[in-house]
C-alpha cells in the first residue's frame, strides 16, 4: 500500500511540475484525484462507443489512439512515459467516442477522472491552472499533427516526429508511425532510409 501511496506522490509531484506549481495540501488534493490503472499488452484502455470520462497520464509503456475509416485502421496519437492521452470530444460532451486507444506496451497509467478534477479545480487555483494546462496542451499537440500532415514533406513529417518524440519514433511499430504520419510504411522505410544515409 505504501508502494502506491509513494508512486502516486511521484506522479502528481510530476504533473505538477510539468503544469503548476503546487503547495504541499494541493499536492495531497491531486493525489488523492489520481486512479493507477494497469493493462497488458494490446489491452484496450477505451473502446469505440465508450464515453471517455478520464485524462490518462501515461507513467509506464507506450498507448496508441486511433480509429477506423473505411475499415482501416487510422492512428491518430501516440503517446509514451510523460504524455496524456484522452478523447477529448467524448471528454467534454460526454457522448460515446470513436477514438480508441490501445496499449502497445504493457502499460501503466494514471486516471484523472474528469468530474472529481474539475470539483476540485473549482476550490484550488493551482489544480485550475493544472487542468488548463493540461487541455492546452492536447490542443496544441492536435493542431502540430494537423500542420505536419498538411503542409510538411514526409521526410519533413518523420523528421519532425523524431525530434519532437525521440522515445516514440524508436518503439512504436514502424506501421504506426506511418499511419500517424499520413504516410503508407513504404514511404516510411525510404524516408527513414535516406535520413540515415544522410546522417
């Protein structure tokens, strides 16, 4: 028991210096918002038709959100140690996703449900800006994978991606990256090749 009241302070310690600073009651507050939830290996943390009621802080493994579209499978995210991943349509409107994601990895990760969050929000300045932080964020991420797919090359596009998620770009399935990147394997292996005969 101590191990997860210890983990769950190192996680919101983490959170709160990615996204506010925190006195030592809010941090308690936090902690006490956290759910550590583990799945194996291809796992699904949501399924199409679910209502997403968390935002997922990822601590261990590597998660893909995607959907279908014309019986394909389209990766939409990927997220490593550090990130968060939700659907945030279903998240705020509180209807059924099409979004789903996935662990690739076995994988660790720390709900934040929304209603206990935005309570607590509501009394604690520090877990607003927090949470504010947080939505800013996935917004921003959406919009950059909006312009890499719009106007970047492909090589540009895998460029960008390893330097931005060096970790990912190294353990997602090679399939994935390229369905992130709007691009078929294919043209992922070439790009990936001239890039390290460049290098």
């Amino acid at each position: 028991m101590k191990d997860i009241h210890n983990k769950k302070r190192d996680v919101a310690r983490e959170l709160a210096r990615k996204y506010s600073t925190m006195t030592h009651d809010e941090l308690d507050i936090l902690e006490s918002v956290l759910v550590p939830m583990k799945f194996a290996k291809g796992e699904m943390i949501l399924k199409e038709g679910d209502v997403c009621r968390h935002i997922y802080y990822v601590d261990k493994g590597l998660v893909r959100q995607f959907y279908f579209k014309g019986g394909k499978e389209v990766t939409e995210h990927l997220a490593v140690e550090g990130n968060i991943v939700m659907c945030i349509e279903s998240l705020f409107k509180e209807e059924p996703t099409l979004l789903q994601i996935e662990a690739i990895e076995p994988v660790v990760v720390y709900a934040m449900p929304k209603a206990k969050l935005e309570e607590v929000a509501l009394h604690n300045v520090n877990i607003q800006i927090l949470y504010r932080k947080i939505l800013e964020e996935s917004l921003i991420m959406s919009q950059v994978h909006a312009d890499l797919v719009r106007f970047e090359t492909a090589k540009n596009r895998y460029l960008r991606i390893c330097k931005m998620f060096p970790k990912l770009t190294l353990r997602a399935p090679l399939v994935y990256i390229a369905s992130y990147l709007q691009m078929t394997p294919e043209t992922l292996s070439r790009v990936r090749s001239m890039t390290l005969l460049e290098d």
